[in-house]
C-alpha cells in the first residue's frame, strides 16, 4: 500500500502551475521505471503464464526500436505547452497511441477500446490505473494527428529513421528498386458529399478496374529498406513518378515492366543503369533460336531475384499491418500517413534483422 500510496502523490494536478514550479506530470518511462518492481493484481496475475502472447512480443520488440525521444523532440515545438487551459496528454504517450492505431490497422474509438481491454497495449503505452491516470480519449487521439499532419512531421519522422539506419551502416547506396502498389479508396458514392474523393482516381491493372492512391517507393536492393516514399493517383503511371525516387549517387535502378520508358522522363543527366524486367512474353517471338530465348530468360529470371526484395516491403505494410484500404480524404493525408507507415516498416525490418 506505501508503494501505491507514493505513486498516487505523483497524480497529475488539476489547478495550473505557478510561475517556476515544476510539474508533478511523470511520463511513460518514469511509470515503467516506478513500478517495477511494484506489481499490482493484474500484473501477479499475468506472471504466472506460460507464454507470452505474439501481440506482447510485437510490441516490446518495436518499444525496443522506436527512436522516441528523437521523435518526442521533433514533435514539442509544434506541441502546446500547457500554460493555460487543460495541461495536454503526454507526447511520447500520444505518439505511442498513433503506433498502436497503425500497427493494429483501428479506429480512433477502436484503439482507444483495445488499450483498456489489452494488458500488452496498456503495458505499451505506460498507463498506470492505479495512479488514476486514463487513456487518451478518441477526440485528443484525432487532434493530435492533426497537428502531425498539419506541419507535415510524419515526413521528419521517416528522414529521422534514415538517419539512424545511415548511422548504423544499414542504409545502402548506389542502387535503387523502384515499385508501387494500389491502395483502395471507397468507391461508393453515398455519403454527405454524393461523391467519391476527387483526388483519387481509377485505373486498371491485369484486366481488373480499381479506385484509389498508388504508393510508390524506392529500396534499397541490400537490406530492403525503403528510402524514397511518393503517394498519387492510381492512374498516374509508374515511370513518369521514378524520378522521385532516385537518389543522386544512384547507379543501378531496378523495376518491373510499367517503368520501362522510365529514363525518358530522368533529367538529373547522372547516368545510371536501368535493369527493367521486360513483360512476360514479349521477348519470345524475337528469337527463333530456343538458346537465344533460355539466355534472355535467364537475364530476365536474374533481374527478377534482385527485385523481389521490394516486395517483402509492401508485405510488412499490407499484410502485417494491414494498410489496404485508405483511411483518409486527399492525397495528403494518406501520404502523411504512408511516411509513417513505411519509416515503421523500416523499424520493424530492422528489429527482425
């Protein structure tokens, strides 16, 4: 009971600050810190299992890699300071919130739901019950990625997680495989408005018709990390969106077939070496001679082996956390939250090494 006691003297203050007087607020780490060791009920209770879930593994091998005082600091100048009015939530505690809502693929409601419900997600996000605090709720959680959105720091964030894979040597240079992938965006059209989005667009890939944004990347064809982000319309084409993606000391690009006349729309003048995989079928009736035919085949099958790395990016994306229909309005918004999701990607690349 002391141990609680003192935890409980620690509760945030309702009446404002004094000129000087430093705030009683503990964060994220300082719970972690202050109760280990000090186990409530729940905490005895779930000592005693047998294994731990696959969601708690997640979640403390991504606590582990996530730059957060690096992130918190990109975030105070924007964030307010609490002088007057309600003293705001925490930043690293939001920014955990935001992680949680994207790793999990849920709602403002829904993540907020799951913290309460989960003993992983609560253990994440530091929040101590017995020492009054709450979760943030669904509308503090919305304005908070507002203010991300608004000065465009979800950019900053994927830059600061380049910095750090550049620091520890896993970033390389020289070469660049270039993708993209459709994200689908409600077709429907009953809604206040009476119609779709009118940044997005349709388009169609192998004879099927889809409507939505196209998320084009750039990789790394050694580690796989992503270092070029860019969102558009689905029907803007592949290639005339390359250039973006290229990187100065970029010496070899690889692409599949949409990124074929990629090099007629490049006007930095650095020569480079387009290794394009050529569409499946097309170099066949060029060559009667069946040897001339196995050897281009072979050239193709090896450009292909390098490229599939892109791949396993879009799969930590879409099939792990779940990021395959638009959340949002506007090309913005889901670029904003594109940045995000492929600097976790690149966290979560790097914590399974």
């Amino acid at each position: 009971m002391c141990a609680v006691k003192s935890v409980l003297r620690k509760a945030p203050r309702t009446e404002p600050l004094k000129k000087g007087e430093k705030s009683g607020k503990i964060g994220v780490r300082e719970v972690k810190e202050r109760m280990n060791g000090q186990q409530s009920f729940t905490d005895i209770e779930y000592t005693n299992r047998k294994r731990a879930t696959k969601r708690e593994v997640f979640l403390k091998r991504m606590d582990a890699i996530v730059p957060w005082d690096e992130w918190v600091e990109i975030v105070k100048p924007y964030y307010p300071s609490g002088k007057r009015g309600r003293r705001p939530k925490e930043i690293e505690q939001m920014l955990r919130m935001v992680m949680l809502q994207m790793w999990f693929n849920l709602s403002d409601e829904g993540v907020e739901e799951a913290i309460y419900d989960s003993y992983a997600m609560k253990s994440f996000m530091g929040v101590n019950f017995s020492a009054g605090e709450q979760v943030p709720d669904a509308t503090t959680l919305c304005k908070f990625r507002k203010l991300l959105n608004d000065n465009g720091l979800q950019r900053s964030f994927f830059a600061q997680v380049q910095e750090m894979l550049a620091k520890e040597g896993k970033l390389v240079t020289g070469g660049t495989i270039v993708d993209a992938t459709i994200i689908n965006a409600p077709e429907s059209t009953k809604n206040k408005e009476r119609r779709r989005d009118p940044e997005m667009a349709f388009t169609r890939k192998n004879a099927k018709l889809y409507f939505g944004m196209r998320a084009h990347i750039g990789v790394d064809p050694c580690y796989g990390f992503v270092n070029n982000v860019v969102s558009t319309a689905a029907n803007v084409a592949e290639c005339k969106v390359a250039p973006k993606l290229l990187r100065p000391d970029d010496k070899v690009v690889y692409g599949d077939a949409g990124y074929l006349k990629m090099d007629k729309y490049v006007e930095d003048g650095i020569k480079r070496a387009y290794r394009i995989n050529r569409q499946a079928g097309t170099f066949k009736r060029h060559y009667n001679d069946s040897l001339s035919w196995k050897f281009e085949h072979e050239i193709e099958r090896r450009k292909s082996r390098v490229r599939r790395i892109v791949e396993f990016a879009f799969h930590i994306a879409k099939d792990i956390f779940g990021w395959r229909k638009l959340r949002y309005k506007g090309i913005y918004k889901n670029d904003c939250f594109a940045q995000l999701l492929f600097a976790c990607v690149n966290l979560y690349n790097l914590a399974i090494g």
